[in-house]
C-alpha cells in the first residue's frame, strides 16, 4: 500500500496545468506514475475542493476536474476528503467534490452527502487481496467554516470515534487504518494531541495511522512485540504536491507499508513500513511554469528529468532533513 501527503491546488499550479483544451497535469506525476500504479491500494489526502469555476487557491481551493482525474491516472485508488479546506466553497463544493469523485470512479471516505449516507459507507470497506480492510478519516476542524446540512464532516471527536470504531469491528475488518488531519502547520514534531490521539486509536483497535495537515513531515513511530510491528503512525507525511514557499514544505514522504494474510483465521501481519521522499520541482519550460513530483531515490539513480545544480541542491537539503525528521522519534 502507498499513501501519499497533501495535495493541494495552489493558483499558480492551475495556471501551470491549462492548456489550450483545458488543464491537463500528466506532466506533473509522470515520474511517479509507474510506482503510485503497482501498489495494490494507493491513498492520497485531497486537501481541495471541485466547486468548479472560478478556480481558487488558498485561502479557499476550487481545483480543475482534470486535477482528482490527473491524480487518478496516476495510481490512486482512494481519496481522504476530512480536512480543514473541505468546505471551502459551501454547499456547492461538497456536493460538486463528491459528485465528480463518483463519476470517475474514485473511492473516498471522510466527507459524506447525509447522515444516512455515512451510515451506509462509513467505514470504507476495501478488499483486496482476501483482507479485509477498514479506513476511516477525521479532522480537526473545517476553519470554522460552517458544515450545510444535510452535509456532514468526520470531526475529531473522541466519542464519536469510539462508537464509529466498535461499529468498524461489526464489518470483521481484518485491519483497520485511520486517516488523520491533525497537528500544527508547519512543526516538525508531533504535538502532544496527536500523540494522546494515536494512544487512543491503537487502544480502540486502529493498527496504522497515516497523518497529514502539517505540511512537513514528521517522525514515523513503530510499536513492536517479539520484533513483530504491532502498529504504525505516520505522525505527517507533508506535501505530495503544492506551491507552497516556506522551510520544508517543498516535498514530503510516500507511506510505503506491506501487509500479509497467510490464512482466513490468522490475524494480518504488518511485514513492513517504510517510506520514500518526493520532491515538487518548479521550472520554467518555453515561458511556462510547471510543476513535477520527483521520487528522490528513483531520480538520483536515473537522472531525470535535468535538473540545475541549485535544484539538486535544494532537492538534497530537503532529503536530507526529512530523513533526519521521520526517523527521529
């Protein structure tokens, strides 16, 4: 399984993205593709909304259609949609949002059309492989914005994530995997929040954790019994793509985590969890900005695309600190 950080959709990226036709963002995860695709499930944080035109970045996102389809034909499978910029645009971006997700065949789970519709689908139930896997995905807050109803958000709330997860284990899920848009904006380490918050989900049976919001990475921590790893957290895996300008937010991690099943009857085994470093690359080709998502291992051996000597560096101080951040802790 893969999962990758914030997506985001920042003006100057759509602008990068139009073309003639439209917008098209095949240039932007070409390098990736090939990776994101072999995974048996691939996850991403789509941290915009579809509300349609006029298009908008921060503070408040509507993205092109072509971006959810250009993250698609990359390799994804399954969107997390409970962030702090979901409803960004009302009514019309979270209808508008989940309405074009369906259309292409995307799964997503964290943002739903009622509460009887969150009943139905939550959690997100996928099977592959014979497992039989639980997502579920929470935020902190929507920027005080408020929820339309018959709208409804999954908000960090304690009792509401008790009860949504002993409702989890009535699906025999055979791990369950939590989503979570958590801690402080461009901080390095996790908050004391989002450790109490990772206790209380592996206490209620929650055995990976995958984080997001902060924009950085943050430092991965394994829980091990008789040199098995019993659960996971991923404390942030930073950005996957945006314009973002400040220290450390010019890349992130890919969550890299291999489970196993040898039978029906035994319990799922976490083999192992790892990550790689992406690392967004903003060039001017023939007049235009673009914007490419570089795996930094991958690009080191292979070389391309070119890139000038002040962007291996930039590319190389960023590696280097985020090796240093996720294995710190």
């Amino acid at each position: 399984m893969i999962f990758a950080g914030d997506a985001m959709q920042h003006l100057p990226q759509i602008r990068a993205a139009q073309t003639p036709d439209g917008y098209n963002y095949d240039s932007c995860f070409y390098l990736l593709k090939e990776k994101i695709a072999s995974a048996d499930i691939a996850c991403v944080n789509f941290e915009t909304t579809l509300a349609g035109k006029p298009y908008s970045g921060y503070p408040q996102f509507s993205a092109p259609d072509e971006f959810a389809s250009g993250l698609k034909d990359a390799g994804f499978d399954i969107f997390f949609l409970a962030n702090n910029h979901v409803v960004d645009k009302g009514r019309r971006g979270v209808e508008r949002t989940l309405g074009v997700l369906d259309s292409i065949g995307i799964k997503h789970t964290g943002v739903f059309r009622s509460k009887d519709f969150r009943a139905l689908n939550y959690p997100l139930m996928v099977i592959k492989n014979g497992i039989r896997i639980a997502f579920l995905n929470y935020t902190y807050d929507t920027n005080g914005l408020p929820v339309t109803a018959p709208h409804m958000v999954n908000v960090i709330d304690t009792l509401q994530m008790k009860s949504d997860l002993r409702l989890t284990q009535l699906y025999n899920p055979d791990i369950v995997i939590a989503n979570m848009h958590w801690g402080d904006e461009y901080v390095t380490r996790p908050n004391a929040e989002q450790k109490r918050l990772a206790s209380f989900l592996f206490r209620n049976g929650v055995r990976i954790i995958i984080g997001n919001h902060p924009h950085v990475v943050q430092p991965l921590a394994k829980n091990k019994t008789n040199n098995e790893i019993e659960t996971v957290v991923y404390y942030s895996l930073g950005n996957f793509v945006s314009n973002q300008q400040k220290i450390n937010t010019d890349g992130g991690a890919m969550a890299e985590i291999v489970i196993h099943m040898t039978d029906d009857n035994s319990p799922v085994k976490i083999i192992s969890c790892s990550y790689s470093l992406i690392w967004v690359r903003k060039h001017t080709e023939n007049g235009k900005l673009k914007y490419t998502v570089i795996p930094v291992e991958e690009h080191k051996k292979k070389a391309i695309p070119e890139l000038t000597p002040e962007e291996w560096q930039k590319m190389n101080i960023f590696a280097t600190k985020a090796d240093q951040l996720i294995g710190s802790f």
